[in-house]
C-alpha cells in the first residue's frame, strides 16, 4: 500500500536579538502593561545585518532536512510563502535553493499570502508531490521588523522576525488530512512599496515616500476572528472531524486574545492551543511552521493527535489545514 502525503520533519529558526517592550517603551509612547494586555507580547526577535529571509530559512530548512532524515537530493520542490523579501527577484526560495547547495536539483519558488504564507506553500507543495512524487521543502520566513514604522505604536509592537520549514513527502510519520485556502480583498492591511515609482521617469515621484506597513488593527482584529471560526468550521467539516476529535490547535500567532476567542469557539482548554506568541510576536508567514516545530519539539503534540493548524492575515487571505501525527 503507498504512503500518504504528511510531515516528515519540522525546522525554525529565531534570531538572538531580542527586542522587549520595555526596548519599545523607549522608542514609542507605549507601555509594557498596555502591549501585555492588548496583545499577550513580551518580547519579539529582530534579525541582524548578515541576516534576512533567505539566510532565515536556510537555518529551518536545514533543521527540517535533519529531522526528516532525508537527503537534500531526494526533494523535487521548495517552496516558500513569504511577504518581506530583500529582493524583488530572484525567488528567495531560490536563494535557499543555493544555500543548501541544491542547484538544478528542484524547482523553487515564492508566494504571497500574507501570514496565511505557509499553509498556501503546503497546500501548493503538497499537491505538486502528489501528483509528481519525492519529496518538498516548504518553508515560512518573514523580516516583519523592517518594515515597520518604528514611530507607529499601534503597528511596531505586534511583529518579529523569524523562519519555520517542514519536509513533506510519502511517510509513515504523519498525514495530511486536508485542507483548504481562501481570500478576499481588504484594505486594512497593506504595504505599498513607493520604490517602483520612485525609480520609473513615467511615473509622478510620490511625496513623502511611505514604504511602511499600515493596519487598521481593530478592523483587521474582526477579520482575524471571523476567520478562526469559519476556519474550524470549514475545516473540521472537510476532515469529517467533530470539534471533539481536535488534541490540538495552532492558530496564527497574531495576538493572544485571538487565540482565546480560537480555543473558547473549538471548545478547547489553552494548554491544547500552541502560545509563542508571547516570545515572538507575530512573525507572518513563519509563524505556524515555527509553533509546529516548538509543539513538536516540546512534545505537545504526541502520537495519534489529530492537529489544526489555522492561519490568516493580507490579502485578505485565511486557510487550514488537518493532519494526523502517527509516530
Ligand atoms: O497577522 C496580521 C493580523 N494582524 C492582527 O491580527 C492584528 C489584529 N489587531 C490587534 O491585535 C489589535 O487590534 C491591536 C493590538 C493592534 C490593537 O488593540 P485594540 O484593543 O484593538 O486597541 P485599539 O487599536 O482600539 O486602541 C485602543 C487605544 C487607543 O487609544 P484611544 O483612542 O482609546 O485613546 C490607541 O491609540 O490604545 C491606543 N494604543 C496604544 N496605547 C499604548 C494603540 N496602540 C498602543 C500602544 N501602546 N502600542
């Protein structure tokens, strides 16, 4: 009998520098009470100078590669969902490529979708495989911190920067279930790069140039709800799954509360819902690959679990995924 399509091995990669709220209390008019209250945020990670998404993801995929017990030449696809790239081009899934010295041995992209990066580059990856066969790379990565408006309380406390990657392939280790992706356009959340205009002689020059990520925080707040709840009802419904089958949650780390109002909506208890948030913020598209790994590594999520991981953010853009952990 074949295998089924699941995760073979699980990587993430923080950056030692270390940005607390006391840090932002000295660069915004801000507080650690107010951040710990509203958001469930102590501290969050910044990449150095050598550091970005490519070198990020490197670090994951090359954890991920480890914990999977495969060689880098039986994968055929890597894919990456990111939102913060350094360069327009190439690919940062290229640069990984290189990284792990796998040039010409798979075909590498990027894609974006906001926090929801990850579970798209699943779905993407998994069904690649599915049809072709090996095994894929995906990977999570986002350098949130320079984008930010560091003069912008409502939005620079929120973000850190970070990387997770898996390996999926034909395994006995765990299966993919299901899983589904949406959108929808909302202008709550955007970052309007202003450098294309500045560079093009048909283009006015935009005054004052604004390359800052903006959010209607309590806009996008009801969004991220909304979108927890379909997510569940969507997913469990395509698993055939009741709320009660659920072990455990991992939800997009954007803010505590969210995560309470995730777990209340499932009927969970909070020690079944994976919190890092409080150590990393929201770090994007890396943010379920990176809880994956730490509930894996912390031995929360055991054999037999049945698992929901559910993300959403830009676009906008919200999807899930349902997969069994076997060994
Ligand atoms: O991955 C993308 C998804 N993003 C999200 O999921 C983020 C969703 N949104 C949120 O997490 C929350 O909306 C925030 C944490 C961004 C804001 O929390 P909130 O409870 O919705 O606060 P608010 O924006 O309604 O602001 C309440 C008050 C305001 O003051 P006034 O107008 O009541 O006097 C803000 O100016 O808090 C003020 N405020 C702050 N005060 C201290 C906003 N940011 C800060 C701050 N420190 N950093």
């Amino acid at each position: 009998m074949s295998l089924a399509i699941g995760i073979l091995g699980t990587g993430a990669y923080l950056p030692e520098r270390v940005l607390t709220n006391a840090d932002l209390e000295k660069l915004v008019d801000t507080s650690d009470q107010w951040i710990r209250e509203r958001t469930g945020i102590r501290e969050r990670r910044v990449a150095g100078p050598d550091e970005d998404v490519a070198t990020m993801g490197i670090a994951a995929c090359r954890q991920a590669l480890a914990h999977a017990g495969i060689d880098g030449s039986e994968l055929r696809y890597l894919v990456v969902g990111s939102n913060t790239s350094n360069y327009m081009y190439p690919a940062i899934a290229i640069r990984i490529q290189h990284g792990l010295g796998l040039d010409d041995k798979l075909a590498a992209f990027d894609l974006q979708a906001g926090c929801s990066g990850f579970n798209y580059a699943l779905y993407v990856a998994e069904n690649l495989i599915k049809n072709e066969g090996g095994y894929a790379l995906v990977v999570g990565t986002d350098t949130n911190t320079r984008m930010l408006d560091f003069t912008d309380r409502s939005t620079c406390i929120l973000f850190g920067d970070g990387a997770g990657a898996v390996v999926i392939g034909p395994t006995d280790r765990s299966r993919l279930l299901a899983s589904f992706l949406a959108s929808s356009y909302n202008g709550k959340l955007y970052l309007k790069t202003e450098f294309s205009e500045l560079n093009s002689p048909f283009l006015p020059k935009p005054t004052p140039v604004n390359n800052y990520m903006y959010m209607d925080g309590p806009e996008i707040f009801k969004f991220a709800v909304r979108a927890v709840q379909e997510s569940l009802r969507r997913i469990l419904a395509q698993a055939g799954m009741t709320r009660e089958e659920i072990d455990f949650l991992i939800i997009h780390q954007a803010n505590y509360r969210i995560l309470e109002t995730g777990a209340r909506f499932a009927k969970m208890p909070m020690d079944k819902v994976y919190v890092n948030v409080d150590r990393y913020g929201n770090t994007s598209a890396a943010s379920i690959p990176i809880a994956l790994h730490e509930a894996l590594m912390e031995g929360k999520i055991k054999k037999n679990h049945k698992v929901i991981l559910i993300s959403f953010g830009a676009g906008v853009t919200w999807a899930a995924t349902a997969l069994e952990w076997l060994s």
